[in-house]
C-alpha cells in the first residue's frame, strides 16, 4: 500500500508570523504551580487560551500575523485577559523555562485521549515534560523552500537559545546550564536536533519512514528543534526556552523574522558561503549555548574558529540593519542589544540566587518580571 503524500499547504504571504507561548499556573499565595489552567480559561473567555499536558500549563497562541507589531498587540492583548482572570482566581502566571522550585512528580496530567496516549507511550520520559518553551512559526511561500529556510535557521538554534534562556534550575537544584529545558526535551527520540534533508521529497520519504516503522503516528509527534508545520504552511522554531518577559519574546520573535527577511533576499549568497553545517557542528554549538547561554564561544563554519555567540549576534543585526528599518523593528533590536548586553532570564535568576541562597526569591523575581514587563507594554500603548 502506497504512502499518502504529505501535503504542504503554503502560507497566503510568505513570511507571516505566529506564536505559541507555554505559561506557568501558580498559587497567588505559595507561587508553586498549581492544576488550574483550565480555571483561568473558562474565566478568560478567549479561544487563544488552549490546554496542554499538564493541568499547571496555558498554551497562549497568536493568530496569523505580518509582523512583531501584530504579535505584540495579540500577545499583550491575551496575556492581559489571562493574567487579569488569574488575579481573580487568586493565581499568578509565570513566564520562564522551568520553574525553580517545582517537582514533576506532582504534576496533573490534562485529561485528554492524547495526552494519556502519549504518557503511556513515553512513560517516565514525557513525565518530566514540566518545561516551557516559545514556539515561532514563519509562513513558507512552498514545501521546498520551507525546506531550505529550515536548513538555514538550523544554524540559529544556538543563538536564539541563548538570548532566550531561562531554566538553570530543575528540581530545586542549580544544574549549572544556563538552559536545562532542552535537556529534558533529548532524552526523546523525535525531539532535539532535526534530520537535515536537501527538499520535501527527500522530507516526505524520511516522514514516510517514522510513518511505517511507527516511529510516530503524525507530524504532531516529530518534536524537534525546528520543523516544518505542512497543516499551518510554516517552519516552526521550537528551541526556546519560555522568555521571562513580553518585551524579550517580542526581542527574539524579532531576530528570527529579521533572520528570515535577509535569507528570503541573500539565498544565494548564504549557499556561497555556508552550506549546512556537518551534524557535529550543530549539536556541538546548541550544546555551548545550553551550558554557557550568551557566553558560549560556537563554531563557525567558514573558519571553525570559535567565535562568542553574543558577538555573533551583534553581527548579525548589522547585517540586517536595512530589513530592521523597513520593517520598524528599532526597538525591537535595541531589546535584543539590551539582553545581550544585561544578560538573559538564566542570569538574573543566578545573580539573585547567588545573592540570597533562596530558590523562592527566584521564583518571586520571575513573577515580578512577568507582571511589570505586561504592565510596562499596556501602560506605554495605552498612554
């Protein structure tokens, strides 16, 4: 019996946007997670609101956007609502990649068919799944060239990982990474670094093998890295950690459109001078950004000299400056010099812990944070 071929529906306009947010449910009183998402969504009202596996998550979905500024206008939008009904619950939301203080073993699995499916397949492994994590979907003009965008922001795992990072602690230990969430996520077999392919045939064929094999049912169990989403026309970035505040997503959602306007124009030019790098190069670079965040040296690939990855960044937005004034992302730049330059969640976390020697300060710093960068942004667009 012949395979069904995978069909990808490509976007109306290339290179719109959409984002997924994964949001921690606290107590107001203990700000430890607490089993009541679905509380704050039937008190919300919005079908942005969605579950996920655990009870203690919010999954916060934008709609289809052109641009960061309509991100940021769905984002604040919703997390207003959501951070509103929670403060009527008597609950918190909290924004980062784990939460310190938080064991897994406590967590409630949501009562769905899938999700008891996937437990059962995954045992132990997808139990510990109590991580948080963006997701950045890019809209793909056809399958091929979602395909060779795929390919390209491949190299950018490490980077937005950096900027992004926000789990140095797991089960109320200090683990010494500066992202531990991607840790978690690599101990599956469909997660972590993609299979690289040339286009969607050579896609399609690998697909078919997962398919056979039972591998995986569908393409909503290939969790990798980065994917592409044939459903929604998209590549989906899936690497980072959930940033600590609104203004920090909206940084990095930036970043990675900006990546994708300059190769839409520099296709050519890239292939001249960077072909995909060998698997061991990737892995190698992602695995420097989770252990040393912004201060990674990474590898790149016309002199295999390691170079900081904070540097490299800051290269890359003056290759771009030209699409960041078209697109008006000035402030949006500034937000990712500002990270580079003061640090990330991770170390902020780090500097109170280091300081005060308690997790629940940290967990108090990482609610602060939520709730003061949403009141900034609705207060600024408001005045």
């Amino acid at each position: 019996m012949r395979n069904k071929p995978l069909v990808f529906n490509p976007s109306d306009h290339a290179l719109t946007l959409g984002v997924e947010l994964e949001l921690q449910v606290l107590d107001e009183s203990t700000l430890l997670l607490t089993p009541l998402a679905k509380k704050i969504m039937d008190e919300a009202k919005i079908t942005s609101l969605k579950k996920e596996f655990f009870q203690s998550t919010l999954e916060l979905t934008t709609g289809v956007c052109s641009n960061v500024q309509e991100v940021q206008v769905d984002l604040q939008n919703f997390l207003s609502k959501a951070h509103e009904s929670a403060i009527k619950l008597g609950l918190k939301i909290s924004s980062t990649g784990t939460h310190p203080e938080a064991d897994y073993r406590d967590r409630t699995i949501t009562p769905t068919r899938r999700y008891y499916e996937l437990a059962d397949h995954n045992q132990w492994l997808i139990r510990r799944m109590a991580v948080y994590g963006m997701h950045i979907h890019v809209g793909m003009p056809s399958a091929d060239e979602a395909i060779q965008f795929n390919n390209f922001l491949l190299h950018f795992v490490p980077h937005v990982l950096a900027l992004s990072a926000s789990s140095p602690f797991w089960q109320r230990m200090d683990t010494g990474l500066a992202a531990a969430r991607p840790t978690i996520f690599e101990s599956m077999p469909t997660c972590g670094l993609p299979y690289v392919v040339k286009d969607w045939k050579q896609f399609q064929k690998l697909y078919n093998s997962l398919i056979q094999s039972k591998s995986i049912a569908s393409m909503k169990d290939l969790w990798w890295d980065i994917r592409p989403s044939p459903t929604y026309g998209t590549i989906e970035l899936r690497i980072c950690d959930e940033p600590a505040t609104l203004q920090e997503a909206l940084a990095i959602v930036a970043f990675v459109h900006l990546l994708a306007h300059w190769y839409f124009d520099h296709p050519k030019e890239w292939r001249a001078k960077r072909k995909t790098s060998q698997r061991w190069m990737l892995r190698e670079n992602k695995w420097r950004a989770i252990r040393f965040g912004l201060d990674a040296q990474i590898i790149v690939q016309h002199n295999k000299k390691p170079v900081k990855i904070a540097d490299d960044i800051f290269h890359w937005l003056e290759q771009f400056s030209t699409h960041a004034k078209s697109l008006g992302y000035e402030s949006y730049v500034e937000a990712v010099e500002e990270i580079l330059k003061n640090g990330n969640s991770t170390q902020r976390q780090l500097e109170v812990f280091n300081r005060t020697n308690d997790l629940h300060e940290v967990t108090r710093l990482n609610v602060m944070e939520f709730e003061s960068a949403l009141f900034k942004l609705t207060f600024s667009e408001s005045d």
